[in-house]
C-alpha cells in the first residue's frame, strides 16, 4: 500500500509540473531571446605625481582622465539610465590605482550618510569599484565608500560575496554643494595580478542611492543573467605595473583579565571566583611570494575578543554548527570554502577524545577538568591565480595537546590528554575556464600524533556553462578516508544537477548520492549521509516592476530521497517560495513544505539500523520587511507546522523593531519564540538483560513533550566617527522540555505506550528528562582604527550559561534567576599595528638622507 500511494503522489506531482510551462507561457512570450551582455571599456591614465587622497578631485590630473558615466539602474528598475549623474575617473602610477567619483544629488539632504564600523552599511548612500585583476569573470575585488567616509571592501568567487576580506588602502569623501565625492587610492599590494607588460582587467562601478532606494552599474548587471563578474566592463591602458614587495607585519599586544565562578559541589550559593590574569604577544605576517601569490601567517593568535556564540538546547541527533566569527579564519578563505567542504570551527574546538563523564565513573574517576576547546599555536595560508587563471591554496593549522584533569577513588589527581598535537592541512587547485566556467581540485587532510586515527578528504567540483551563460551542468564529488590503526575507511559521495540558470524561466534538476560510510567531519561538517535525493525544481522571476510590486521571485520542486543502503525509501517533500518587494518598499515573502507520506528518520533513534515513522505533516510560513530608510522599521517572520500524530504541532514566530536615533547610533532588538507541542523524541536507549542473555534485546524509549525556546536579542552601536565605535550585543536564550509520556520504538519504527521510567523492575525510576537551559551572553566591544591597518580594541564580555532538569515555566522568572547565576566576566585590551616594509623603508630612507 505504501509503495502504490508513493507511486500515485509522484505521478500527481509529475501532472503539476508538466502543466507549468503554460502557467509560465506568459512570461516566456514576453521574452523572445536572452540579451548579451554588453562590455563597456574605459582607459585609465598613467600619472607622474599622485594626487591626495583628501575626497577632492582638484589635481590637473583628474581633469585629464576619461570618465565613465552613463550608469544603468539594477535595482528596483533594471535597465534605465540614471538621472543624476555619477561620473568616475581612473589614473595609476608605479605604485597604486586611483579612483576618483562625482555622485550628483538633487541637494545635500538627498545624500544619506550614517556612520558605521567598517563593512557595516546601514542607511547610507555608497559608491564602489569592483576590479577583476585576471579578467577570468569569476573572481575580483570590491571597494567601497560611504559619504561618511566608512570603508568598505569585500572578494567575489563562486562562492558569491566575502565581507569578511579586509585590505589596507586610503579613501575619502567629501560634501560639495549638491554631489558628493568618493576617491581611493588602491595600492598594488592590496591586489594580485599578473607580470603581463599590458594589463587588461574587468572593472566595474556603482552607486547606491539610499534616497531612493535605487542601485546603478556602469556596466549593466541584468539579473535576469546568471553570475556578476562576467557582467563587468573592460580597464584598458594599465601598461608596465609591477606587483611591489609585498611584506606586511601586524604584531600585537594584548591584556587579558578573567573571572570564573567556582561552584562548590552540591552547593549553588557558595561560590568563589577564581581571577586569572594574561598578557601575551603575537604577530600577523603578510608576505607576497611573488606577483600572484601570498603568504598570511598567524602567530600566537588570540581569538579573546571573538563574538561568543550563540549557545542553544540541542536535542537533535545532530552537532550545532555555529558560526565562524575569528578574523584569521574569515579573511581571504574563498578558494578554501569551495565545496563546502571545510568547517574551521573544527580548529581549536573541542578535543577529539573529550572525556565522558559516564565513562570516567565507570573507572571510578571524577572529572575536574574537562577543557571544552584546543589551542591553536599557528596558522598559514598561501593563495594566489596564475595568468592562465589557475589558483593555487594551501591552508595549514597547528593545534597542541590538550589535557583533562581526573581524580581517582583514593583522592589523587592526574592529567589525560584529550586531544594531541594535530596539523590540519587544505590544498586548493581552481581553474578559472571560460563562460564563467571552472573546475576545483581540494584535498583536506588531518594528522595527529599518536595512536588517534589520522583523516583525509580528496573533492573534485566543476561547472560548465554554454556560451550564452543560459545552460550549464555543475557538480561535485569526494572520497573521504580514516586511517585507523587497523585498517582504512573508505566513504564516498557525488552531486551532479542540469540548470537552465538565465531569464525569467529557470529549472535545475540534481542528483545527490552520500554513502553510508562517507565522513568529512575531521575538517567539515556533514549532519546526514547513507542517502540518495532526486531534486527538480523550476524558477519563475519576474525582475521589472508591475502592478504594486517591483519584482518577484519564485520557485516549487519536490525532494525524493532513498537510503544508500539498504536500498529503502526515505523521504518526499514538496516545497515552494515566493519573495517579493512593493513599490513602497516593504519586502514579503512565503513558503511551503510539505511531506505528504509517511517518511523514515534513521537518526533520531541514535542506534545504527533502526528508524522511525516520522508522520506526514504540513508547513507555511512567511515574513514582512519594511522599508529600512525610516528611523523605524520592523521585520516580522513565522511559521506554523502541524502533524498527523496527536496533537502535535510546532509555531514559531519572531519580531525586530530596529530604531536609528541619527546616523551615529542604532538599536536593534530580536524577539524569537519556538514553540514545539507534543513534540516526539529520543529519550534513552539500553540494554534490557543480563549481558549473557541470549534473549536480551535493545530498548530505546522516546519522549511525548512540549518545547519552548525564547530568544532576545538587543544589538546596539554608536559611531563617533568613521574610525571609531562601540558596539553593544546582549543575547538571552531559555528552553525547555518539558515530558508527559515515553513510548518504545519498535522494529518497524511505530510508538507503543511504555511504563519507562517506573517499569524495568524500578532500575530507571526516578529518571527525570526534563531540561531547563539559559544561556546568556553580553560583548560590548570599542573599536578605534588609529591609522590604515592598526586598531585598537577594548572588549568586555559576561557568560551565564544553566542547564537543570527543574523546569522554570516563566519567562521573567527564568530571566531573572539567569543574571543573578554565577558569572563569567573577562576584559581584554589589544592593540595592533599595522607596519608595511616598503613605506617603513622609505622612511627610513628620507630620515637618513635628512
């Protein structure tokens, strides 16, 4: 019955799906043939002298350089010409390109210029350059800035947009009567390039007029045209330039002081707090091997003024993935991401051979000491593209023995270690080929001394698309291994999708297959394998305005998975998006998710074999943005998903009132509810009988049980000027689980009713699974960049994190016991200071002639 009703549900969805073509007939009438894509060219001047870099275009020089002007509006009306003209010119010499901008307004009042921290936007107007050094329309570079004078820059890949790239280069702007004006100073050392005697590079501009909410190119970027690099113009005339010596040193200082409750046993109001005092040192080092490729070391890094994480009640079979927030880890990592095949939050975090503290009660041990991270002694990267477009990464970290502290029975304390001397290792080839094509070759290899397994992952990803850039096939594959003591494991998977990626009409169809045995996670993160997925999924975009909207996105498809092995289905989903924006500038969108047969989930059982019936179910959900212009705005987002298995159901909603008080200080708060009723789940799993009982059988009991989670989120900053902040994040999150009933899972993954905990002749009663967790978490961070690459920063950070099985049913009550818990506070002050070898020799130079 269940394969005959999967049949009918596929052949009914294959009946929607062939009658989509006339729903989108209109649409694809209106749209006789894909337009080109036009290369605009520009030739930059050679200069003897350069100009100041003071947001003033007053040197002769400017005055002899080609403008660009002619912008093409992207968005919300793609295709016209703008009305208040943008006009830029570009000059270079032996050491530098300069860009200089003119951004004609109707007045002063027309320019929004709120101040931020750097790569921190807001509402403001902003102008930017984006260089392809190669011309491989896959790769560049973007710089950017505001009237305000906030700075900007940011690396484009495939893998789209990286914020996270910070290079040292000059810029300023100025007011001047009714235009503002952006100009930059981009040193060859902030770049790469190749030794060609004439260079030709892609180069684009854009302005932002926050006034209006419109966005312009020089050289027109046609959504409806998949990718961005390859819709940039063409920078002539850049004739014998030489990559300078590229050697950089940003060493560091810091201080660092900490206070850490301890809790004596058995006690929560007796509380002493230990006071722990470090001042240490370390180094950045940038060093260019040669014109295309870099050399960016780490020494001694000190992550202490990294974000804390956002800690949450995990009750999945699954690992949190949280976020990557440490510089050296974020900065110039696009060739190592590819893939998705690298996770960094796996250097310096926890120790592979954590102890258990079950596991050490058995052997009569109490855990003292129990780190929860590794230290990371170095880090390495060397990246760079040759000229015929090949890049080249490699990607190195070192992180030392870690130790647990144990006391035996008899009272005497001794260390084991928990994770040894380890060295990850990435190695990158990328070939850039035509028709914003590639192929990417990745190694990921993990080593450890000792007798603790060593791991490898070798993947392959390719892309190629025709000529016109409307059709292409993409895919990608890999081979993980783990080489234990005894013998090797071997996993594999592959993805490989047909797209139709341009135009109004798009449709991409993969297929996905992940062995059961296939395993990154010594340097990825991968929370499902052992699965096979069909995906199909047709597109319908609407990019120019209509009726009461400016453009609209939408998408349906269907997921069919199976298990890898043994061959057996898994899953069916089908979904569905639609996202909009008005004409006054409120962003909407909805979705759906459905699951309309009975699908297996072999996960929450924690045991290797068994499953259970997850039920159908059903989910909508959408969001509302308003217009971010207005001093204040409001996003609003939820969902509701409902079970055909008791009373179960899950609602979730969140709100973010944002408040701008001027253009130096902001507000934001985050209000976010989850709310999972009758909720089903993993509970405990054992052995009932006696280890030589050939009768004994595996018992794993779930958990009937409601959900709550409940986050607030208050971020603040305040912008003294466009070199100096402070900003302010306080986090507080409360979950609880609350439990009814317990059942036990059969073999053929259904639920009976179970006498756990009281049943089992008394062995578990008294069991109590009920969690009650807080999390709460504030970063205050000032920020003062004193000079171009140099900084210095004083962060305060507070911790409470409780975990109970005696739930606090009210939020406030949960809240308040929260701050007034045992808390971790920590101060730290760095400084660092940026020194570039060549200008220090230069002036080292000039003193000595003085």
């Amino acid at each position: 019955m269940k394969k005959r009703s999967q049949a009918a549900l596929l052949k009914v969805f294959c009946c929607i799906l062939l009658s989509l073509p006339s729903f989108y007939a209109v649409g694809q009438s209106a749209k006789k043939s894909q337009p080109t894509i036009t290369k605009k060219e520009l030739a930059a001047l050679r200069v003897t002298a350069s100009p100041k870099i003071d947001g003033v275009l007053d040197e002769p020089e400017w005055q002899q350089a080609q403008i660009a002007t002619d912008f093409i509006q992207n968005r919300p009306t793609p295709g016209p010409k703008e009305k208040h003209k943008t006009e830029v010119r570009i000059m270079y010499d032996d050491a530098a390109i300069y860009v200089g901008a003119i951004m004609n307004d109707v007045s002063q009042d027309s320019i929004l210029k709120q101040l931020g921290k750097r790569d921190d936007l807001g509402n403001t107007d902003f102008f930017g350059v984006f260089l392809d050094t190669y011309n491989d329309q896959l790769n560049g570079f973007g710089f950017f800035i505001t009237p305000a004078g906030v700075q900007l820059d940011a690396r484009y890949s495939t893998n789209g947009e990286d914020w996270s790239w910070n290079a040292v280069w000059e810029s300023n702007a100025s007011l001047q009567g009714t235009s503002w004006v952006a100009e930059f100073k981009i040193p060859y050392s902030a770049l790469r390039f190749s030794s060609k005697p004439e260079q030709l590079w892609g180069i684009n501009f854009m302005r932002n007029r926050q006034s209006t909410r419109q966005g312009y190119f020089w050289n027109h970027v046609d959504p409806a045209i998949d990718g961005f690099a390859n819709q940039w113009g063409k920078l002539i005339g850049l004739k014998n330039i030489e990559a300078p010596l590229r050697l950089s040193f940003t060493p560091y200082i810091s201080a660092y002081a900490e206070t850490i409750p301890q809790i004596k046993e058995g006690s929560n109001d007796d509380v002493n707090y230990n006071t722990d005092y470090n001042f240490g040192g370390g180094m950045d080092v940038k060093y260019g091997i040669n014109d295309a490729f870099t050399l960016d070391m780490t020494l001694i890094p000190d992550f202490s003024q990294v974000q804390s994480d956002n800690q949450v009640l995990n009750l999945s079979p699954f690992e949190v993935q949280f976020n990557e927030n440490r510089p050296f880890f974020m900065e110039g990592t696009e060739l190592f991401n590819k893939g998705n095949f690298f996770y960094s939050r796996r250097i310096g975090g926890a120790p592979i051979n954590m102890l258990n503290s079950d596991e050490e009660e058995k052997l009569g041990n109490r855990i003292i000491d129990n780190p929860l991270e590794t230290k990371m002694l170095n880090g390495t990267k060397v990246s760079g593209r040759t000229e015929s477009g090949l890049g080249i990464g490699v990607f190195n970290a070192i992180v030392g023995r870690q130790f647990a502290t144990v006391e035996n029975s008899e009272g005497t304390r001794f260390k084991k270690e928990t994770q040894p001397l380890t060295n990850y290792n990435v190695f990158v080839l990328d070939q850039s080929l035509k028709n914003n094509s590639y192929v990417t070759l990745i190694n990921n290899n993990v080593m450890r001394q000792g007798s603790t397994y060593d791991a490898n992952l070798t993947g392959l990803l390719f892309k190629f698309a025709d000529k016109k850039n409307m059709y292409a096939i993409d895919g990608k594959a890999a081979l993980s291994q783990k080489y234990l003591s005894d013998s090797t494991a071997l996993g594999h998977t592959y993805r490989v999708g047909l797209s139709k990626m341009s135009g109004n009409f798009q449709v991409y169809a993969s297929h996905t297959l992940i062995s059961d045995t296939y395993d990154p996670n010594d340097l990825g993160i991968l929370f499902v394998n052992n699965s096979m997925e069909e995906n199909l999924q047709f597109n319908y975009n609407i990019y120019q305005p209509f009726w009461k909207f400016l453009n609209m996105y939408t998408n349906i498809g269907a997921i069919y998975a199976r298990r890898y092995e043994p061959d057996a289905f898994q899953n069916f989903v089908i979904y569905g998006n639609l996202n909009t924006t008005t004409k006054n500038f409120m962003s909407l969108g909805m979705f759906f998710n459905v699951e309309p047969v009975i699908t297996y989930d072999f996960f929450e059982p924690r045991v290797n074999g068994w499953y259970y019936t997850f039920p159908t179910n059903n989910n909508i959900g959408g969001y509302i943005s308003s217009d971010y212009r207005k001093k204040l705005a409001v996003d609003v987002s939820g969902n509701y998903r409902w079970f055909d298995e008791n009373n179960r159901h899950n609602i979730n909603f969140s709100i973010s009132p944002r408040y701008r008080v001027n253009d130096k200080l902001m507000f934001v708060y985050s209000y976010d509810r989850n709310l999972r009723f009758d909720d089903m789940g993993f509970a405990r799993t054992f052995i009932q009988g006696e280890e030589d009982d050939p009768n004994k059988e595996r018992v794993i009991i779930f958990g009937l049980r409601d959900v709550n989670a409940t986050t607030s989120t208050l971020t603040s900053s305040y912008s003294f000027n466009n070199k100096m902040s402070v900003s302010l994040r306080a986090r507080h999150y409360w979950s609880k689980a609350e439990y009814s009933k317990f059942y036990r899972l059969a073999t053929d993954g259904s639920l009976t009713p179970d006498s756990y905990p009281n049943g089992y002749d008394d062995q578990f009663k008294g069991s109590n699974h009920n969690r009650n967790f807080n999390a709460f978490n504030i970063d205050m961070i000032y920020s003062w960049w004193f000079a171009p690459g140099s900084e210095i920063s004083i962060a305060w950070k507070n911790a409470i994190m409780e975990d109970q099985s005696s739930v606090v049913p009210r939020y406030l009550d949960n809240f308040t016991n929260t701050i007034s818990s045992p808390q971790n506070n920590s101060l730290s002050i760095k400084v660092l200071y940026y020194i570039d070898y060549l200008t220090l020799k230069n002036k080292l130079a000039k003193n000595k002639k003085a």
